[in-house]
C-alpha cells in the first residue's frame, strides 16, 4: 500500500493537460493542495492501525492487503465497511471524501465487463483486461475519476438522435488495436488530481445508440485527453482556523480522436449492458452517499448543538426538536444503505424482470434501498 | 400450540365485564367477531407449514415451539423475524394484526423486571414471577393486552402532583400477599378480546411518583376490573365483497381497587425503571411499526398502482413519481426497522450515559433506528 | 327571496329519479334532510338582518334583491363578499355549505355564452336565453348543482377518441328545436337535492370534440335523467349531540337520449369556449374554495385549541407552534382568494396570450391566486 | 429628492468610522460600491417618469413629492405601492434592494413615538421630535440603517438580568440635554453606507427591563459609535458579466458612551412600547418581505424557465410541475402582502387584547398577514 506521499509524487510527474483560468497548471499546483490533502486522508487513515479493520481489504484477485478504496466487494461486510469507512473519513475532512468515484466506478464495470463478454460470446475480452487494470490499480493504490456525465445535447433526443454526434461520448471510430473516442464529460470530480480515469455511459441505451455503450479507462494525463478544471477551495481564515482544509476540483474532459487500445476498452456497442453500467454506477455511488451523507449530518448536527449549547439554549424544547429532526434524517439514510448492505447480493434488479444473477459474483447493494 | 377455534372458546368462557353501548356484552359478540377474525389470522397462519420459518420460535424457557408472539427475542434474528412476521400478517389482514401489544409489553417486562430485582437486592422475586406467568402464556398461546395510557389529567403536572390522584394508575396500598391498585387506562387497543392484560407506566417517574411504577399481568375479565370498550368495525358492504374483513376494538378500562397478588406484580415502586419500562414498551412496539406501517403502505401502494391502470394512466410520469415516493416512505420506515433489528442487542440507551447493558440478555432494537 | 321551507316544499313536488340503495326515494326523504338542513342555512341566515349585506346582492338584471348565491359578480366587492360569504356559512355548519356550485357554474357560463355567441356571429342565442333562465334562478332563489366530471374512459384519449363515445356527455343529435344529449356525469354534488343542474364540459376541446363543448341547465327531475345518490350523513350521537347535524349527498347522474329545448342550451360546438368553460367553472370553485377551506380551518383549530386548553398544555411552545402553523395554512389560503378577488377584472387568462377581456363585463377572480 | 450622486457626495464627506478587515476605510471604498450602486437605484428608478406612480409619495409633513423610501405610509394605496415599488426594484437589482430598513424603521417610530408621549402624560416630546427629524430626513431623501439585533448574551436571560448589562443596548445615563447609551447591535444592514441609524429594540422588554427600551437616530459616522464591516460582494466575472452587479455589507455597530440629545430621543423607558417597537418593525418588514422574497422568486424562476428551454425541457411535466410550484410559492407570499396591505389600518394586534388603534394615524399592514 502507498503513502500520500506516493501519490504527490505520481501527480507530479504526470504532463500537464489540465487548464485553469486559461492557463496550463501543474497538478501539485498551490491550488490543488487541499483537494489532494483531502484525498490524501484515504492514505494516512490507512495506515493507522486503529482503521485496519475498517479500510484495509484482501484483494480477491492477489491476496495482497489493499486500500480498500480498490477493493471489489466481496460480501455484505465489505459493503458494511465501505459505508462505515466512508462515513468516518467524511467526519474526518467535513465534507466529500472524494475517492468514492474511482471505487463505485470500479465494483461497475468489474461486473458489466463480466456480462457484456457474454453477449459477445468469446469474441471480446473485457473483464479479463479490466481484472488486470484492477491488479495494477490495486497495487499501485492509485486514484480514479469517474466521468460519466455527457454534455447531453438537446435533452429530448437520444445519443444517436443528436445533430452533434459528439453530444455524448461515442466510438467514432474502430481499430484493429483500439477504439477512438471523442465527445465530452462535464463536472467530472477530481478528474484534475487523479491518476487514472474511468470513463462509462450516462443512460439507457438503444441498439441505435450502440456506439454510445463504451465503457474505458485512461491515465488522467493521456494523449488525446484535456481537461478544463474548476477549483472549490474554501477562503483561507486568518482567524478561527479551520481543523481541516479541504479543497474539491470538477473537470470539463475532451476526448479529441483519444486512441484507446483494447487492453483498456471494457465495454464497445453492448448497449444493454451500457445502460446497467450507468444504473449500476449510480447504484454504488447512492450507496456511498449513505455514508457520506449521514457524515455531514453528524458535522452539521455537532455545529448546531454546540452554536445552542453556546446561546445557552440547547435545552429548549424547540432547539431539541430541531435537533431531533436532524439526527432522525442522518439515520434514515444511514438505515437506508445499511439495509442495502445487508440485502446485498451478485444481482441487479432490472425492470420487468426483477433482481437477476449479475456479474461474476461480487457483491451489489440492494437496489430499493 | 393453539388453533383460533381454541382462542374463541378461552373468550366464551370468560365473565362478562366489558361494556357497550351501555350494555354488557359475551366476548364473542357477533360485534366482536371481526376483531378476533383478525387475531384469529396469528393462529391461522401460524399453523401453516410455509410460515413456520417466520412464525414459530422455540422458546428459551422451555424449549418448545411456540408462537413468536409470545417469544422474548433471543438474537438479532428474531427481531427480523418479528418485523418480516408483523408485515406480512398486516398485509393479509390489511391493517393492523392487534397482536403486538402483547409481544412488546412482554419483552419490556422480561427485562425491566430482572434490573428492577437488582435494585431491591433480593427482596423482590419480580423476574422468576414474570418467568412463571410467560411459561402459561407461551404454553397457553394467549392474547395479551398493554395497557399503558392514564387518563393523565392535568398534563403540566406530574403523577403524585396530580388533585386527582388516580390520574394515573397507581398502587393504593400495599399488602403482604400483593398490592390494590386504582386508575383507569384509556384506548387500550384489543383489551375485550384478549386473554391477558399486561399494565405498565406510561411516563418517566420520579421517586415521589414511585407508587405510580407499577408493573402487572392480570386476566382481562379480572375481578376489581371492568372495560368499556369501542368497537371499529367496517360497515358490511353488499356488492365487492372485502377479501378479509378486519376489526378493531379498544377498551377503557377502570381498575377499582383491584387487588392483584405478588406473583402477578412485576415492578412496584422502582420508578427509574418504570420509566424505562414505559420507554421500553414504546421502543419495542415501534419497532412493530417497522413491519405494521411498511405492510399498510404496501396495500396503499397496490391500489393506487392498481387504480392507475385499470385508467391507463400507470406510465404517466406524474403517477410513476407518486408511486416511487410512497415506495420510498414504505421502505425507508422498513430499512430503519431491519437497521434497528440487525444492530440490536441486550442494551438500552439512557440518556447522558449512552447504551448500558439491561436485562438478562434477550435483545432489544437499536434505539436510534 | 324565498325560506327553507319554499326550498323543501319544491322538493316536495319533483318527480322520484334518484336512486339510493337499489331503491327510487322522495326527495325528502329522511335520509337527505341533513344534507337539505346544510343547503337551507343560506335560507335561514339570508333572512337575518346582520348578514344582509354579505348575503343579498342586487341583480344586474332585474334590480331585485336576490340572494347572493344566484348573483352575478358585477365588481370586486361581490367577489370579496362571496368568498366572506361563503366562510361565514362554512363555519355555521361546520363543514360545505354545498351551494357554491350553482353560483360557480353560473357566473361560468354567464361568461362563456356571451363569448359563444360571438363565434357563431349571431346565429345563437346562447347569453339571451341564459340571462332568461337567471332571471328565474334569481326570482325563485332555487338551488343548482352544477355537472362537470365525465366517466373519462381511457385517461390517454381525448372525448371523441373513446372507444364509448358516451364515455364524456355529448351531443347525439341536433334537432330543429333542441338537442338531444348522452352520457353520465358523476360524483355531482348535492344533485339530490337539487333544483336545476348545470351541465358544462370537463376538459379542454379540440375541433374534433366540438360534440363535447355543451353547456345546458334542466331540472333536477328532468325527463332522461337518471340519480344514483349516494348519501353521506354522520352517524348519530346518542350524547354530546353535535352543534349542527350536516349531511352532503352526491349522484352519478345519466343522461339516456336527454332531449334539451334550444332556450336551456348555452354552448353546442363551440370547442375552445368549451375548454374555457371548463377552466372557468373551476376558477370560480377555487376561488369558493378561499372561503371554505379556511373555514374548515377555523373550525380545526377552534377544535385544537379547545383540546389544548382543556389538558392545560395550551401554553406550551410546541402547542402554540403547532396551532400557528395551523392559522398560516389558513389565512394563506383566504390571502390568496382575496387578493384574486381584489384583481379581479372581466377578464381571462389564456395561456400564451396572458389575460384578455371575457364575457360581457362581469368580474372573474384572478387566475393566478 | 435627491440623486444618486447626491447620495455619493455625502457619503463622501462622512467621518471615517467603519472598520474592514482591521483597517479604517472611507465610506466610498470601491469595496463599498457595489453596495453604494444597489441602493442608488432607488434614487435612479424614481427619477424615471413611468415609475413616478410607485416611487414618487407626498409628504404628510410638508406637501412635498419624495422618494415613498422616506414616506409614512396614509392609507392602504400607500402599502400596496410600497409593496409593488419593492418588488419591482428588487427585480432589476436581483436581489435585496436594501432601502426598506429605512423605511420601516421610520414607520415604525413614526407610531410609537406618539403612544410613548402618552404614558408620560406630556412630560415627553418623542412624537414632535421625530417628526422634525423626519421631515429633515425626507427632503434631503437620506438613507437609514435599522438597527434592531442585539447581541443578546445568555438567551435564557431578559436584558436587566445579563451578567453584563451591556448586552442589549441600554440607556446607561440620563443626563438633561439627553442619554447616555452603550451597547452593541449586530448584522446592521448597510449601517456602513447610510447617512443615518436608526436605533430600536430587539424583543418584549418588562419593568424591569425600562432601560432597554430606547429608540433613537444618530448620523452613522456620530461620536461614540463604531462600526466593523463585513462586505459581500460576489466575484467579478471575467466572462457573461453580470447584468447588475449588486452587494450588500452588514456592520457591527459599537456604541460606546455614546451621547444622544434628547431631540434625537424617540422612546427612553417605556419599556410596553418598547417591545411594540420591536414587534412593529418586524411588522413593516414582514410587508417588505412580501415584495422582495417575490422578486427573488421572480429572478430564480426566470433563471429556471430559461435554463429548461436552453435543454429543450420546459415542456415536460415534470419540468413545468416544478416551475408551478415555484410560482405557487412566490404568489402566495406575494398574496399575504397584498391582502396585509388591503386590511391595513392604523391598527396593532396586541395578543389578548385584539386590534387596538395605535400611532396618530399612519397606516399598518394587517398582522396576520
């Protein structure tokens, strides 16, 4: 496993594709520091003992202990404990943890890649390649952005439909080593300090809609890829410092004709499977959120008991109600993906058809929690 | 185990001391038929094979199968059980079972009796008392009542303040073999076609309110008591016949210096505990809620998804956003229950001290959920 | 201006065609008094000397003193004084004072007939005879239901795309003196008890369904006119007998081959007045609805307050929230109703071309509150 | 009346007492200009003709025409055009237009200086000073902060019983040319580019608390008073510049021994109108309220409705419900104003006692509205 420490270094050495306010910045630029101090955390619980049973997991694939932030979940406790560990690290920075995209994205296209090389029946190779992108990723305990939303066109047409073909992201074109990509993804988080990025479907896909249905990952500094970041950092305090300084980054992403060789593709014109792969992605990220949520509850809830303990009215019965009515929001979402933890299963629920064996056998949240 | 036929005969042989209308009325008035054709469903269903799973528990005193209402929770499984049990019951009567009383006033006494044993430090025999009563009960499979709401009186004042002070039950006087009690308790749900009935305080006490931490079983025909009871039955329809026809009944029940022997009290002044008991009961019964209201919206839901497409309007956005949002509330109320049921243990939480151990070691929901 | 007693003395006199229970019933029978005792308190409390300036108005027609609920609003005061009106007796009887419909469905097709009669540029008679058929409504102060909700078939077609052409009232046929209509209009308030009932359409109306934009009065007993009554009357009490006993009624009424003389008929085929009237009738039941519905809030927290203070937890800032929010709700609602009574203005508003003049100079509330 | 650069000029002359970021700046900082723009509106727009109607008042005082900013309202027209003259500027400037304090601190004065002079039987001269004050105030068309909020200490406590009698503004000494006062108010909307402050109480003051019940009007730069700001500006944009480009600044208000002659005096001890005051200003600036709150309404909806046609998505149901919604909310507010300023009358709502008559004469929003 690495140290944050690693992962500046990695940062540093990528190529700079990444523009803000019209200028070419490092990605260890002053002004990406607390985005990567806040991703940093993910590093440094790590490796406190204390946080061992909560953030360190056996990979299925090496047997080698990992961050779990690349692990592929492999029961309900490793569902329990993504939702606990990110609940405790979101206390930690007050606010998004932001390593979540790279893990959702993941566990995603580690069961689609399963199933969409079914449909193919032996011609394609998908989960086989992403199983080894995994192994490094887990190894190399790197970052990924997750970049699923298109820039979208007119919203009454679909992918296909669009007099910009380039409104999502498509294959434009299909190589013998590759496939070539363009289109945009917009307001993908920490895109501008990750190493790596997953890319995936937005929505529901027809068979017209098939060269939409693509599913890759690329090194956030690739050839072919540039990236139009927004930096969130909170105004520096002179007084009162802040106990932690976060900081939250968006990128606008180009793909320009972006060569991706097959070894990196895991999914090209199953359009199904492309639309369970964004269902599933939003699926694993909700499941994230109910731990994440209920964190900014707790910070919220001790700023406003503290700010009534100060006014000296913390016993009122009003304040107590209000109070009430916070905790009783934070614990129905956390009850909600506890529930989705333990109801967890190798199966989605499709329309129609009801929850169905996917995937080679790792675990999914219960899709109504 | 019993069947309903067994319960109606236990009913007809009972003395007549419910009221109404004015009158005095059998137990198994034709009035009263549609209340224990709903209670009736708990032996009915009971005795199917397909529900043994959710319905038969082995009790830890005897070791015999026994109805699950009348069990006292043994592990984490058994509160799942009890929610599973209470929501598919309800969805077959399509409404409230109307045997919860009796399962959640029992296991509140169950515990508060052995802590309230400890601070008498041998004097009181509360627990092993409460431990004879449940054999009959489990071995019986009776129907118990909980009568937990005084009249109250004046709401700004506590029990002993009270002018009146029967407005809350309390001991009257204290005699070697047992105690008089005097009050009344108010809509005391199912109390005319019970077995049992199970008293506890409704409010937390303090110790100048320690005659009104009063715990006890007695007969629901018992002498000293008499009911007026309320009877909510639907009016028969002539055409559309419903699938099952549900009733309610509940009682207002006078205790007129009403002599109950030791053996039959199960707390008698220990007000910290009674008002843990009362918070107990509450706790339990609203982890029945996590089955009851979850089943009641699954009905809801039915018809309306129902209604929608016998208009062919089902798929019209606007209706689908309503029914997903009654799905929401149906199982966010459940995901709270099951959290509570899977994170229950032999402790409660006290305000200012956080979860202590309580009771001898059955298992109590997670308060918070 | 006529009493309670000319009102029964009417009902006295109609021909039996409502059903109730399988059964063909008296008009006064004892089933409906409570429903007639609801409508005749506009009888009663028009006599009284102090509501005379909120109850009787002066036609424009006639220059008679009439009762206001068959007055036409000639200004923003009669629109302030009908929805005051209409609280005033709301909270008399606790509930619906039920004779709303017929001023709604009167100034409704007040308007819309006039601008009809435009549209066939003088081949129609439509605002004369309606202004015939008024005069009498206000001499003889009768009392209308007013008829608007159709059977509606399948909710994804239009009226002349059902497959049972009957399933919104239609014109059958055009005769040299009349016209002869089908169809069945249901959940029609107070029809039962009723001496005319207005028919107007229920939805908007392409040119194909231009044989659904009718608009007629006939009397309640009318030849071709089918009730079943529904009768909703409280039950009883033996003790605590209620202040005022209301009662409310409802038909589903059928139209089979209904013949209607050309002087009742006040829109045959004029498809977007149609939609109009439809619109119209609605607005001026919303704005009723601003006094209503804040009288029955009235009447909540009289209830509410009453119960508060009898527990003495009337003080208690909970309690005073609770009974706040309930007034918010309240006089929110009566805002909005008088501030669209003091825009009001002869005028509509047709979406996409904002308000433009309607009708021939009377005062509709305005649209937006 | 005066202009924009009027209003400049003045402030340009000021003494410098308003502290930013630990530093003295002059009131026409560039920091201060955006604010300084937002109300130079109100002098702008009421120099257009076509908004002569709203803007343009005549003083009850002197006959004059002036800004309605600096005008009593006289009848029920004057509120509704208080009410409209808000909304519309609130719209051009996007947001608050920051000249109601003024106003409705004024109107409220306006009253209770009248009823003070009362209770002391002629010994006071509260009423005919401010008047002086006022006129003073309305032909140089100046600009006044409200200072209301007190910082308050112990909320448990009332203002006589603070450990330090300085947390709510009092009279520390009564000397014979006028008081000595000390005391802090906090979050001063635009105390640090007004021309005058108007002080006034914050809550319900007893007998006891007489020394709290002060209300007076110094110059915002005056001896013994000290303001610390803090400025909102939004960020410049170096693209899509904004239309308006508003701000606001909120001062700290200090004052320290600080004398005020008694023609400055409006209330010293009254402390039953006192908390009039209080709940009178809340009162006048609830009825701003129901302009401004619309306006923003207004702007978000306008934003909302462009954005959806932008994605081609305002057609949609669930789209429009949405923008329905919006307009429901902002019309209800707008509504409460409007009937607020219809039943208005020179009235308060005195809680047990009912609308009493209060002020010589001026008119006060309905307070239920």
């Amino acid at each position: 496993m690495k140290t944050k420490q690693d992962f500046i270094n990695r940062l540093a050495k990528m190529k700079r594709n990444v523009y803000y306010d019209g200028q070419l910045i490092d990605r260890t630029d002053e002004l990406q520091m607390d985005c990567i101090d806040t991703i940093g955390t993910t590093y440094d619980e790590a490796a406190k003992p204390e946080n061992a049973d909560l953030m360190i997991a056996t990979s299925h694939l090496t047997g080698e202990k990992i961050n779990r932030y690349t692990h592929v979940h492999q029961n309900k406790e490793d569902l329990h404990k993504k939702q606990d560990m990110t609940r405790m690290l979101c206390q930690k920075v007050g606010g998004c943890i932001q390593r979540c995209m790279g893990i959702d994205g993941t566990n995603a296209i580690y069961n689609v890649s399963y199933e969409a090389d079914k449909v193919k029946k032996g011609e394609t190779n998908y989960h086989e390649n992403f199983k080894k992108w995994l192994i490094r990723f887990q190894q190399e305990d790197l970052i990924a952005a997750c970049a699923q939303t298109d820039t979208k066109g007119d919203r009454m047409l679909r992918p296909a439909e669009q007099p910009n073909p380039g409104s999502y992201v498509r294959i434009k074109e299909r190589l013998k080593d590759g496939i070539v990509v363009e289109g945009c993804k917009v307001h993908i988080s920490e895109a501008s300090v990750a190493d790596e990025v997953i890319v995936l479907p937005t929505r529901a896909l027809r068979p017209e809609d098939k060269d939409y249905a693509v599913a890759f990952a690329v090194p956030a500094d690739y050839e072919g890829l540039t990236q139009v970041a927004t930096i969130h950092n909170f105004r520096p305090r002179e007084h009162y410092k802040r106990g932690f300084m976060g900081g939250y980054t968006d990128s606008y992403m180009i793909f320009d004709n972006c060569f991706v060789p097959w070894e990196r593709v895991f999914l090209a014109g199953e359009n199904d499977h492309g639309g369970i792969c964004a269902l599933l992605f939003a699926l694993f990220h909700r499941h994230s959120y109910s731990g994440c949520k209920p964190a900014i509850g707790d910070v919220i809830l001790g700023q406003a008991a503290l700010a009534a303990e100060v006014n000296n009215i913390h016993k009122e019965p009003h304040v107590r109600e209000k109070l009430a009515e916070i905790i009783m929001t934070i614990e129905l979402g956390y009850a909600a993906g506890y529930t989705a933890s333990d109801l967890g299963k190798p199966e989605v629920y499709i329309p129609g058809m009801g929850f169905v064996p996917y995937g080679p056998g790792s675990y999914i949240p219960h899709s109504i929690y």
